[in-house]
C-alpha cells in the first residue's frame, strides 16, 4: 500500500500545494491524501474559507488539534506536535514527503514518532499532464503575457531614434527599467501578476539568456523581450519570448534572426506523442553549428546554443518535463524557446507555448514576431 502523502506548505509559494489543495493562502497550511481521500489542517483564520473553496474531502480546524495536542503537556503544543495529533487522529504513522520538505520540521516529527520518506523525483507526477480545466487556464495566462509583449512592442515602435541612437519615449530616454514597468503595469491590468523580472535585454546584455537588462534601450540592437507572468486568478503562468531591432538591422543579425526562427519551427515540427526531446534538441544545436553559430566557449564566455529547447509550464515558470528529457505524450504543455548568443553581435531568441496533442502540437501562443520595427 502506498504511504499517504504529507505537504506542509503556503500554496502561494508551493505549487505542489495549490494544485493538491485548490487553496490559495500566504502561510503554510498541511495537506494530507491517504486511501484516495484528501485532508487539510487549516487556521481558524481560513478553515471556513477552506470549507468553501478548497478541492479536498475534509478540511480540519487547527484549533482543535491543537486542544488535544495540549492535553500532555502545560505549554502551548508547537506546530509539529499539533499535526502529528491531527495524523493521529487518522490512524497514520508513516508519510511520504516532497524532495523539498522543511528539514527542521522533518527532524520534530520524525522526534514525534512519524516515519517520514522523502519522494524520488515528482513527488505529484500527474501535474505534467494538464487537464481540460488546465490548458484553459493556461490559455488565459498566455493572453496574459501577450498583453505584457503587445505593449513592449508599442512603446519600441513608437519611440524615436536619437542621433546616438538612444531611443526617446514620452521626452524621456527609454530603457531597460522603463520598459520592463510599462510592460509589467500591462500585465496587471490583463489580470496578471509579473515578479519584476521581466527581460528587456538589449546588444551585449542579450548573450545572457537570464539578464533582466539594464540602462538605455539603442536602435539598430538586437532587444530580447521575455515575459512569465502569472494568472493572479488561477495561479497558472504564461511564458513568451520576442527578439526584435527597433531601427534598421544588420544582415548578420538578419541572418541569427532567421536562423533561430528556421530552428524553432524544426523542434515544433518534430514535437509529437512518442519522440524523445533529447534527439530534438541535439539536431537543433547541430543545425545552428552548421548554420555559423557552434555551441561552445570562446574567450571564457559562452556562445552559440547553450541552454535548453524549452520546458514544462504550469503553475511554475519552470516544472516538469525539461525538453531534453522527455518523451513527448498528449497533455503536456511545454515552451519551445532555442537561442542564438554571439558577444560581439547580440542574442536572439523565440519563444512559444506548445500544448502536445495526439496529432502533433498546438501553439497557444498568438501574436506574431516581427523583427525590425
């Protein structure tokens, strides 16, 4: 028989919490799942809220776990031994935990009588595939993103070029800073929630797939929007990359340009149930190599292609499965985002969603990728 399963954890800051549970709340709360039915152990600050809301079968009031934890002792029962009465109560002694389980609570409950496993690997493997309910979600967070890049876009398109290319928006200098709000502040007004680090990554900042960029935005670069905000709703999260030159663009930047977008379109072509994303993944690389760009260490920096194809999106920017290391089957929801880094020259880098289906890939993503503006 399968141990019951143990989270401890905010659902704000845990995904494995919010999709067991259906509960949003900001502090920690326990979630238990034994013989097919679900448990929570709730504040009495949520448990009414938690009675209402919550996607379990029986949602408990701390309080009165907390009463009976007290009965052996004259000191207010710490939250260790309050959930170990609560796990009592249901006849359980044993729990599988997440990878990531608070160690220091782990100890007092082990301390307590608990025996307590950590999982091996996903500890909810079903989160890869994404329902019906799911992939809706997932659309509207998308919608969400598009909202964010929509705007990017029209402050780039708009803003005039200075004589030393600096680009000026509304009598100010645009940079980095300034579009990154003003792309974010669209997000929250779509309904979504952006964490500050979007990516407006311009000329040399770009060869670092993750910087965030900085100071002036400058024409006739290559300027890397990505954004990953979150459904303030849901609490699903859409992901989007866009590469584009406000100006006139170079012929090898052209030439990157198209080269990654050519590689994009090859890994979704390939992208159906049964084939494995590691084989994808390598003839990409092998295509850029080929095309001029080779993946490798030039002057200690790296260039060429040298993070993954893409990964799993869901409740988490980053979750299950990462692109190379999957076979892919329908349900999955995974970006498909390769990209081009050459110091000396800039970065490029496409990005889109892609939901797995029995006949190949559906993009969820929608708006187009212009190049100069």
């Amino acid at each position: 028989m399968a141990r019951p399963k143990l989270i401890i954890a905010s659902s704000e800051a845990n995904a494995d919490m919010l999709y067991a549970s259906g509960f949003r709340a900001p502090d920690a709360f326990s979630f238990l799942e034994v013989e097919g039915k679900t448990h929570l152990l709730l504040s009495d600050l949520e448990v009414d809220r938690g009675r209402a809301e919550a996607k379990v079968d029986v949602v408990d009031a701390y309080s009165d776990f907390e009463k009976m934890a007290a009965r052996t002792s004259s000191k207010r029962p710490s939250f260790a031994k309050v959930v170990m009465a609560w796990l009592i109560s249901k006849k359980i002694t044993k729990v599988e935990v997440p990878s990531d389980f608070p160690l220091g609570l782990a100890k007092e409950l082990k301390a307590l009588g608990l025996a307590v496993k950590p999982s091996k690997g996903a500890f909810l493997p079903e989160r890869e595939i994404k329902s019906l309910a799911e992939i809706e979600a997932m659309e509207a967070a998308t919608r969400i993103a598009e909202a964010g890049m929509t705007r990017g876009l029209e402050i780039l398109r708009s803003a005039r070029i200075q004589n030393d290319f600096t680009l000026k928006h509304r009598g100010l200098q645009l940079t980095s800073e300034i579009l990154r709000l003003e792309m974010e502040t669209a997000v929250l007004q779509a309904g979504g929630v952006a964490r500050g680090d979007t990516i407006v990554a311009c000329g040399e900042h770009a060869c670092d797939p993750h910087a965030r960029g900085t100071g002036p935005l400058l024409a006739n670069q290559l300027i890397i929007l990505d954004i990953f905000p979150r459904d303030a709703r849901s609490g699903y999260h859409g992901d989007l990359t866009r590469t584009v030159v406000r100006g006139k663009a170079s012929d090898a930047q052209r030439h990157m340009w198209e080269t990654c977008l050519s590689g994009q379109k090859m890994a979704i072509k390939a992208m159906k149930p049964g084939v494995e994303g590691g084989p994808v993944h390598e003839k990409l690389k092998q295509f850029f190599a080929a095309s001029g760009y080779p993946t490798k260490i030039d002057n200690g920096r790296w260039q060429g292609f040298f993070h993954g194809t893409g990964h799993g999106l869901g409740l988490e920017v980053h979750e299950s499965p990462r692109f190379g290391s999957t076979t892919f089957f329908p349900g999955q929801i995974i970006t498909v985002e390769p990209g081009i880094y050459m110091p000396g020259l800039g970065g490029v880098r496409h990005e889109d969603v892609a939901l797995i289906r029995e006949n190949g890939v559906k993009l969820l993503t929608t708006i187009p990728k212009p190049f100069e503006i």
